[in-house]
C-alpha cells in the first residue's frame, strides 16, 4: 500500500511536471503569437495600402461584376471607354461598343450578358492605313479618338492612329520628332493608356539601370482638337523604378506582361502566366523623381488569361479583358486622390457670415500646394490653414470665390462658392448690426442660425473684439448641464476702468426647455444670478433673448482684472436627464462609477486566481 502511494505520488509528480511543461510551452507559444501579431501591425500590410492602388488584388466574387459581350464577332483585341460608352475591338479591326449605364454593378453576382453595337473600322479605305497586327496592342480613348500603334517597324518608325468614333474612319497622327513613341515590352509592345485629364501615354521596356535596379518610362501627350482632327504634343516622361528581376537583364520584373493603364494618380500593370498572375502598381510623380511601386502581388481572376486595362475615369473603376473571348471584369471603384491626372479641387465648408464678408474653411487644404484665391466683389485672402476671408462687403452683398491650386508636375485644380456679408438687424433695435461697434453677430457654429451679442455702459460706448461660439467640451465638461446652443466667448472693450455694461445675446430659433445662463469664469461653470431670459420674436423669427449685467474685474470677469476690458465666455444651459433638479454637481458619480468598475476588474482577477490554485491543489493531492 505505502509503495502504492509512493508510485501514485510519483506519477503524480509527473503529471504535474507534464502539465506545467505543456503549460509553460502553450504560454511560450501565445507570447510568441502575440509578438508576431504586434510585429506584423506594425508592418506595411495590404490594407495599408490606398484602395485605388490595389483595386485588382480585391477578390472580384465579393467586390467586382463578370459581363459576357455578346455579338462581338469574335474574340477581344483592344478594350477603352470614354466613362459611359465601352469601346472592344474584335480580331477583324471592328469596335463593338455598348452603354456602361446597362452593366448592374452590384457585385457577387453571376456573369451578366451586355450586348452592344458592332462598327465596321474604315482600315485601308479612302488612304487609311492598313489593319496591322493586332495580337499585341491595346488601345485607349481621348478626344474623340481611339488610339492605336503600330510599332511592327522600329521605334523611329512607330505609328499612330485615331480612328474617329463618330464615323469610325482611320487617321494617322504624326507624333513629334524628338520625342517618339516608346516601344513597350512583350504584350505591352504597342499599348496605349489615357489620362483623366485627356492625355495618352505609351510606356517603354525596361533598362537595367544595375544591379536589381530596372526602370522603364512612360512617355504622355497632350491631345488638340477631336476626331480626325486630333493633334498631339509631348507633355512629360515618368520614370518608374523597380527592383524585381524575376526574368533577365533585358526584362525587369514582367515574364509575360499584358494591360496598363491608369487613374491619374497610380500606373498599373499587370502581367499573366499559369503559375502566378499578378499587378504591380506605382505611385506616379510629377516632380522628375522616379516612381517606386506601392503595391505588388497576385490578383483574381474569373477568366483564364486577362490581358486588356482600362480605368474608367468616370466610376474610378478598372475595366479588364479576356484576350481569349469575350468578357470582362469590373472592379470596385475607388477615388485616386490627386496626382499628376487629378487635380486637388478645393472643397469648402458651409460660410459664415461676418461684418462686411463672411468667412469660409477649405476643408481638403494640403499646404504642399500653393492656394491663391480671388473674389467676384472686396478682397478675398487664404491663410496657412486654408480659411478663406472675404472683406469690404456691403451690409447683406453676396460674393463668389475662386480659389486654385497649384503643384510642380499636377494640373491646376479650381473651384469656387459664395457666401453674404451680414446685413440684418439681428437686435432688433431698427440700425443693421455692421454698422453698430457694439453689436457682434455671426451664424451660430453650432446651430447654423443666427447669433448675435450687444453690450451697453453707461461709461461710453463698447467694442467687441474677438468673438466666436464655443462648446463646453472647448473648455471643461459640466457634467450637470448640456450647452445645445454653444456658449458664446467674447472681449469687450468699454471705457473707464471698473465699468458695468449690460450684456444682451440673441439667439436664433433655439429648442424647447427651462433654459439658465451658465458662465465659465475661473475654471469652473457657475450659474449666472440676475440673469433674465425672455422668447420673443424678431424679424418673425423665435429668438431667446438673454440679459445680464457684467463689472469690469468683477466675479463675472474672466480675465478678474479692471482694465476696461470684460471676458466673457458664457451661454444657455439645460439640465442634463441624469441631474436631479436641484442636487449639487459634487462630481463623485463618476468616481464612485470608475471604483465600481476598478473593483469589478479585481474581483474577476481574485476568482480566476482561485480557480487556478484550487485546480493546482487537486493536481498535486493526485
């Protein structure tokens, strides 16, 4: 019996050895986890990535639509669009084209059929050129034109064609002497790409630059005129790096490279091959810097061999092709932001009102451009934060702005809004407000109605100075009171030293409720005795009208100081839903809230605690 013991001791010695080991390596194996995962986030990973740089690699079964095109006329040999009309040309020459409009792009859905209507392409008629090999081109959609190459000869000898959409003749256009067309590499050898803001480009084959190192260029044009009549001129090279050699000196990164195309502000490029198809995806620059990829990796494909790209700078979705039939994926759509194709179009928050103009905020500032702005009526200045100020308005005068942006290597970006000077008499006293120095009024930030403040003292007339509508949360939380019309925060000047001046603000269409004046003076909101608070009405709008009297350097002056000057942030409170009527704001709730939840957490550790001893315990009672 005693060796019995001492054998269930043993084996309970070990037992407990086990478990501790497999304990400690499941704990060691958790921390290990737990590091990678730390290790990993902070790590660049997709979802790093800006969705219209890696619009491909989105799985097409739950982001992208499949179309099958029916009446091609056989199998795809060039894919473009215009933003509402898809351009695919069939291995005769001839273009099927069919409405965007037609295409349901809720994703996750099975293959839809968009038939379309077939044009015979005018090649060899009337002096046109002849129809050349097309297995290895693509072509793109600019002013009118589709535009094809031809670069079968030599790159001195490349040629390029419009064929004119609205009697689908052919045209060849002469490219400029010194800056000829870049012949492309593999299946990219003649493709065309366009811009969102009306440019074509031709990308070039690789370099090697030296070791790893690979560029390749994309050369662009700009585009006079339409159709037939269509010019160009050369507009800007980007060089793009890359340091993936998979295939050999001569071929950089691509085994089998098939579609590119853009969005303006990211080039892609995809290639296909059995084993691992795949994009890589630049970031474009416009300053003479080389591009360097931000995204690369594989991308899914409902169909066998996608060849053909194409942006639609409408939706900002890309379009790809199957070179072996007739189909097509459409991606999510996704906003490239500003690039060397997409201007920074200023957009604007809602006016504000002031004496003699009114203000307004560029809500998409970037100080890495330059903003200049004009006015239709007074002078209009932009700061470093992006707030636009027009001045010298008359009382209620309108006025547009234009504002524009400008970057070395970016297209000019423009836009414009309006607002109104003040030109009401938002007191009530018959004079308007911007012609009183001691009437202030503006639009409620708040609200968006109107809000106006007057002083009056008997020891000379007042002027404010600074003036804006603040939130309690600008100062500290009162925990008793809501503030659903702002506090209102001011300077005014009043003369002589120690003088008392009657306040009065006006506020516009304000809510329902027992409303009190609640000051924030010494760090700490108190309510303001005296105070009277009356709804009347005012140019037939519901206005509550607060009045209350304020002493230079008295308990009511921020600043405490007898100086002539008065601070007074301050404004209409309601009691909370939580506040009892008349209970003191003591401030222990949300102490004792946090103690209680404090106390939750160590009794929840204290249990886990004595769960583990006591199964520890049984362990080695075994």
């Amino acid at each position: 019996m005693t060796l019995s013991l001492i054998m269930r001791s043993k084996e309970g010695a070990k037992r407990n050895i086990v478990t501790k080991k497999r304990g400690a390596f499941f704990a060691i194996m958790i921390l290990v986890v737990g590091l990678i995962s730390i290790f990993a986030s902070t790590q660049s990973s997709k979802a790093d990535v800006p969705l219209a740089a890696r619009l491909l690699a989105e799985p097409y079964g739950s982001t992208g639509v499949r179309v099958n095109l029916s009446g091609l006329g056989g199998n795809m040999r060039g894919l473009a669009n215009d933003g509402t009309t898809i351009y695919v040309m069939n291995t005769s020459g001839n273009v099927m084209t069919a409405s965007l409009g037609a295409i349901n792009m809720t994703p996750a859905q099975a293959p839809q059929s968009l038939s379309g209507t077939m044009h015979t392409v005018g090649w060899g008629s009337n002096g046109a050129p002849s129809l050349p090999s097309i297995n290895q081109l693509s072509m793109s959609y600019s002013h009118g034109c589709l535009w094809m190459t031809d670069s079968s000869n030599s790159p001195t000898d490349s040629k390029l064609y419009c064929i004119d959409v609205s009697d689908w003749s052919v045209t060849e256009v002469s490219v400029p002497s010194g800056k000829l067309l870049p012949i492309g590499y593999y299946f990219t050898f003649s493709n065309m790409i366009d811009f969102p803001d009306g440019r074509i480009g031709k990308v070039s084959g690789y370099t090697k630059q030296s070791d790893y190192y690979f560029t390749s260029t994309l050369r662009t044009y700009t585009v006079t005129g339409t159709g037939r009549d269509a010019t160009i001129a050369w507009s800007h090279d980007y060089v793009m790096k890359d340091t993936d050699t998979v295939y050999n000196d001569s071929a950089g990164w691509a085994r089998d490279e098939h579609g590119i195309a853009t969005d303006g502000t990211y080039l892609y490029r995809i290639q296909w091959n059995s084993v691992s198809p795949n994009t890589k995806v630049w970031a474009l620059t416009g300053d003479g810097t080389e591009a360097t990829t931000v995204f690369g990796g594989s991308y899914t494909m409902p169909y066998a061999n996608m060849h053909y790209l194409s942006h639609n700078h409408t939706a900002n979705n890309y379009i790809v092709g199957y070179f072996d039939g007739a189909s097509l994926f459409i991606t999510t759509a996704a906003d490239p932001g500003p690039g060397p194709g997409n201007p920074l179009t200023p957009t604007f928050a809602a006016s504000h009102s002031v004496s003699h103009g009114y203000t307004v905020q560029v809500t998409n500032y970037d100080n890495n451009y330059e903003w200049s702005v004009v006015s239709s009526a007074g002078t209009a200045t932009i700061s470093a934060s992006g707030l636009v100020t027009v001045t010298g308005l008359t009382p209620g005068q309108s006025a547009t702005i234009t504002v524009t942006t400008t970057k070395p290597g970016m297209p000019d970006g423009s836009a414009g809004t309006s607002g109104a000077a003040l030109g009401v008499d938002s007191n009530g006293d018959g004079v308007a407000d911007v012609d009183q120095d001691d009437v202030v009024s503006a639009t409620n930030s708040t609200t968006g109605k109107t809000i106006a403040v007057s002083a009056e003292s008997s020891a000379g007339s007042c002027d404010f100075g600074s003036f804006a509508v603040k939130q309690p949360g600008d100062l500290v939380v009162d925990d008793s009171y809501k503030y659903p019309l702002g506090l209102v925060g001011f300077t005014a000047t009043c003369g002589t030293a120690g003088f008392t001046a009657t306040i009065k603000q006006y506020y516009y269409d304000p809510p329902a409720g027992d409303f009190v004046l609640r000051k924030y003076v010494n760090n700490a909101y108190q309510t303001v005795g005296g105070a009277t608070l009356e709804r009347t009405t005012i140019d037939g709008a519901n206005v509550l009208v607060i009045t209350y009297d304020v002493t230079d350097g008295g308990v009511l002056d921020d600043d405490g100081i007898a100086n002539g000057v008065v601070v007074d942030p301050a404004g209409p409170a309601l009691l909370t839903e939580s506040t009892v009527p008349g209970a003191p704001n003591t401030g222990i709730a949300p102490i004792i809230s946090r103690v209680v939840f404090s106390g939750w957490l160590i009794g929840l550790g204290l249990a886990l605690a004595l769960v583990i001893t006591t199964m520890s315990v049984r362990n080695q009672r075994r």
